[in-house]
C-alpha cells in the first residue's frame, strides 16, 4: 500500500515493480512509508520479470519523473546504486 500512496507501482505482462524517490544514503529508506524532500534516487522495492531490462526499462521510459540514481538490494545485503544516464538505450 505505501509504494501506491508515496511511490510507483508498474505492472505489465512482463514487468513487476515497486520504487519510490528517496535521497541517495538517507536514513530511513528502509521504510516504505517515509518519504523525501528532493530525492535523487529511485529505489527499486521490488522486481519481477527479467530483472535487468525490468530495471533498466523503469529508468529509460517508465519513471514518473527524472532521477539521478536508481538503488536496489538483493535479499538483505547493501543497497547498490547505479548512476542513471539519460541518453543510454535499451
């Protein structure tokens, strides 16, 4: 529910995801209900499909809005950032 109210949620016959803006090393990014004055980054919640192209396709067409960074983790290790470029291609 909070990635609906605070975040974007996109789902089509091959992609699931969750992410929401948040501030590249903020604290409190592990709580879906927080939210961020000028985040940067989008961070990935949740993923389902291909993950890469499910990642790569959210920061290249599906985004709500341009953010610098997208973030993700894998099970309960460190959050990994990536650098979005704007003009890469899928």
């Amino acid at each position: 529910m909070a990635h609906l109210q605070n975040g974007v949620v996109v789902s089509t016959p091959l992609h699931f995801l969750m992410a929401r803006a948040v501030v590249r090393g903020a604290v409190g990014v592990d709580d879906p209900w927080q939210t961020f004055e000028n985040p940067d980054t989008w961070l990935i919640w949740a993923a389902a499909g291909p993950s890469a192209v499910s990642v790569k396709t959210f920061c290249l067409t599906m985004q709500p809005f341009p953010l610098r960074w997208v973030a993700w983790a894998r099970r309960t290790g460190p959050l990994i950032y990536h650098l979005i470029k704007q003009n890469e291609t899928l």
